[in-house]
C-alpha cells in the first residue's frame, strides 16, 4: 500500500473521522482502514511511526457503554438528531446529559462527503466561459438599478471582457459576445455556457437542444458551444469566481453617476487593475499569458453578425409606433400601416413596406417609458387640406366603397376625420379584404364609426396572427435587406461529430 493512502487514512482518524466515513471517503473497505491503523499503531507502540501520526486518545466516558447503540441509530437513521439519539438512551439506562451526547453523535457521525470541483485547464485559444451575474446598484443619477454583467473569459490566460447592460435577452447576448471578440482580438474554439435560455431551448435526457438562432450566431464566428452539466456551476468556475472580485474590487469603495459611467470605469478597470494582477491559480498577469494565448485564438470574420432586433408594428392613429413603452413618430402618411422596425442598441429605424428607412430616431434607454419621440418632418403641421387629400386618397384605395364610408363619416360625426384614421389602424389587425366588406357591410346599414366597423370584423373576420408571426417569406426579404445574410442552422449532431462522447456515453463534462 502507498504511503500517501496510509498517511491519509491517519490523518483522517486523527480528526476523528469514523472507520466507515474514512472508508467511503477514501474507496476502501472498513477492513483494509482498521487493518492500517492497527498496523500504523503498532509502529507508534515500537517507536516506529511519525510522531505526527500518533492517533487521539479517548478519555474514559459514560458513554462508552452506549456508543454501539449510538452508531446503530447513525447507521439506520442519518438524520436523527443528537436529541433523539439522547432520548432513545434515556430508555436504555443512560443518566447523562444532552452535551456529551452531541459530541459523540458529532464524532460519530459520517461526514457528508462534498464532490471535488474540476478544473480544466486548457490549452492557449481553446477555451472560453460566458456567464451573467445580476447587481443591483444606486447611480447617483439615475437612482437604484437592477442591471446585470456580461462576462467572458479565456481559459487559458483568464483575460476577461466585462460590459454592464439591463437584459439578459437574445439581442443583447449576441452583442455582447460580437463587442468581446473585437475586445480581445478573437475568439476561442469552445465556449462554456450554464443552461441560459438564449443558449439552450431545453433538456431531453439530460442533453442540451440548443436555440438554433444562437448556433447560427455560433457558426458565424466558427466556435462551438458548450452547455456545462447542469446543477454543476463548479464547471464555470474560471467566468463564476471574478464576480466576486468585481464585487470587492470594482464596485468596493465606488459610486457611478449612470450606468454609461460604471461601463466607463469597468473599462479602465479592466486595464489597469484585472489585466495585471497576477491570477491566483497561474501566478501570473492575465495580460502576459494573453500575449501567449492571442495568437491561437480564432480570426474575426470580414463581417459582423448583425445583432439588430427586427420587429413590425402597426402605426397609430397619432403618427408613430411604441416600442418597450415609449412613442416613436412616423411620416403621417403611413397611419394604420403594419412596418417592419430594427432597434440597434442606439437607434430605432422605421422601414416602408418597400424596405426604404421612412424614419430614424435615438432609442430611449431601458427602463424609461412615457418618451415621445416626435419628428416634425412627420407631422402635416397646419395645412388641414393636405391631411384630408392624404386621408381621402387613403380611402380611395378600398373603391368606391372606401370614398362613400368616409364620405359618411364625415357627416354623421363631429370629429369624423380623425376617426377615419383610427379605423384605418384596424388593417394592422385583420387582413384587407375582411377590412373592405367591413366597411361596405358599415355603409350598408349606415353603421358610420370606428365602433361598428370594430363589431363587424369581431363578428365575421379572423384577426391576423399575432404581429411576431410573420410570414416567413416576409422576414427573409426583410433580413435580406437589412444585409443580415441567414445562416442555416447546423444540427446538434454536428457539434457531437466534432466532439465525441466520453467513454461513459455521456457529452455534459467541459471540454
């Protein structure tokens, strides 16, 4: 037997770990444990052993008639208490009291045995970890925020990228990871991923489906992910244990105006403090071992990925469309339109069903709502002929049927005009041809209001399909457009080609 197993087996004994702990704990039999401390005593008796091996003496105690009674209770019951054991006793005679009863439960008990952390260390440009921790923080400001940090880190020389953003949603993930890859100069072959929505759909069998829009993103920038096994965040350690130094380090001792200024100082800080403290597992500046690294990481593409949002609305009756609770104007002439809109992180543009830009303006920050975004240019102004020619031209496009509806409407309401556009909104919800036998249905019975053009369609016509499902012709013209070339989806039985399975089958330990 080596003697690292058998010095192991003493020091256990020495910390009064029982027999049967130190067996489990170890992978031997209780035999072979009682076997070398019989052998390592009878060294010690002959002057033979290393004092520092020398096994603790019990003192005599009342217990000690009770003490295989006590590890049968241990044995059958693993949770029993120190006061039940202390009442079981109590019926076979024992007249002491409930402290030394706790202490030898606490001697006998088997320690629960804590599973080892892996640590992989890899290869220069081989792997990386992506993970999110949330902060809530006070901005001189802006006041107390909710916002979160995005992290990825190299394995191999522990260089991070840390940018603060207020949502963990697809849009962002992506942005972040595009704004990490220019930050460090490339990308690394494998990245390691907790269970994030973004990342993976669901788990059948314990293996991950990932989002096939995610693996698109990965396949643009040539590297693969990796959904660590879940209920196991030791496996991201290297992305997981920074935050708490964030937390004592760049946020210790700090106040930030704004979430724009704490991104600023994260910056710098990352520079003149992260990059060259030397890290506690490799002893050296994360920026030296960089030097080391950069060169095997993976080349940017010619093109990023673009991580714009794409969504329609319908333009309101005012001239605009909202967008996360504030209001965004657009020319009036597109009243009651469905358009496609693309939000950058910056900007919300407005696109004609033509896919011309019809406006632009700034995004309103995350967690602001009640903004109006208002774009003179897109208002008629004062010259009420000109809006009527624009509404009655609107009208004329549904036939003769359009002209009398708002003929009528005008006459039979008092503020007929700006109710010919809110019924015009209703071609955001139901399909055109239903929207003109509404309206000839409405002249027909001389129904002339937005209520009862409403009523009719409710009656008879089937709304169109919520406005995120978009025909898929539709949404490939419009990525088309936007120079957003799609990027098939590989299957997930690629990725497992690539990387076989380990020898127990399974693919859920880090690569």
């Amino acid at each position: 037997m080596k003697q690292e197993l058998r010095n192991e087996i003493v020091s256990l004994r020495s910390k009064r770990v029982p027999i049967r702990g130190i067996a489990k704990q170890l992978g031997i039999s209780r035999n072979t444990v009682r076997s070398v401390l019989k052998s390592v005593q009878k060294e010690r008796d002959e002057g033979a052993a290393h004092p520092d091996l020398a096994l603790a003496v019990r003192r005599p105690s009342c217990l000690d008639a009770h003490e295989e009674r006590i590890r049968e209770l241990l044995d059958r019951y693993q949770d029993i208490t120190a006061q039940r054991v202390l009442e079981e006793l109590r019926e076979a005679g024992f007249t002491g009291g409930y402290t030394i009863v706790k202490e030898r439960v606490r001697e006998l008990r088997p320690r629960p045995l804590t599973e080892p952390s892996l640590r992989f260390e890899t290869k220069p440009g081989y792997q990386a970890q992506m993970d999110y921790s949330p902060f809530t923080i006070a901005f001189t400001e802006e006041g107390l925020r909710r916002v979160y940090l995005f992290s990825y880190i190299l394995g191999y020389s522990r260089r991070r990228y840390h940018h603060w953003v207020e949502a963990q949603d697809f849009t962002t993930t992506v942005r972040e990871h595009v704004r990490a890859f220019k930050y460090l100069g490339g990308i690394a072959e494998v990245c390691l991923y907790d269970g994030m929505k973004v990342v993976v759909l669901r788990y059948e069998d314990e293996e991950p489906i990932y989002n096939p829009r995610f693996l698109a993103f990965c396949t643009h920038y040539g590297y693969r992910p990796w959904a660590c096994r879940r209920r196991r965040p030791q496996t991201k350690g290297k992305v997981e244990r920074p935050f708490l130094f964030v937390d004592t380090n760049l946020l210790n001792g700090r106040t930030f105006r704004s979430l724009a200024h704490l991104n600023e100082v994260t910056e710098w800080w990352l520079a003149n403090v992260a990059d060259v403290r030397p890290n506690a597992e490799t002893n050296r500046p994360p920026i030296e071992m960089y030097e080391e690294e950069r060169a095997h990481l993976l080349a940017l593409p010619a093109h990023d990925y673009d991580t714009a949002e794409v969504a329609y609305r319908v333009v309101n009756a005012e001239g605009g469309v909202h967008y996360l609770g504030n209001f965004y104007s657009v020319p009036w002439q597109y009243i009651g339109s469905l358009l496609p809109v693309k939000i950058t992180e910056t900007a919300l543009m407005v696109y004609s069903p033509k896919i011309t830009e019809i406006a632009r303006h700034a995004l309103v920050p995350r967690g602001i709502t009640g903004t109006r975004c208002i774009d003179k240019a897109h208002t008629p102004g004062d010259d009420l002929r000109k809006k009527h020619e624009l509404l009655k031209s609107r009208y004329e496009e549904f036939g003769q049927r359009g002209v009398r509806f708002l003929e009528g409407l005008v006459a039979h309401r008092r503020y007929g005009k700006d109710e010919a556009w809110k019924v015009l909104m209703l071609l955001g919800t139901y399909q055109r041809a239903d929207f003109v036998a509404a309206l000839e249905r409405a002249v027909r019975f001389g129904a002339y209001s937005v209520h009862a053009v409403e009523r009719i369609l409710a009656a008879n016509a089937v709304p169109k399909p919520p406005i995120e499902v978009v025909g898929e012709r539709e949404a490939r013209r419009i990525s088309d457009c936007f120079g957003d070339t799609p990027i098939v989806p590989r299957s997930t039985k690629d990725y497992e080609e690539i990387y076989p399975p380990t020898k127990d089958g399974h693919h859920d330990e880090a690569p």
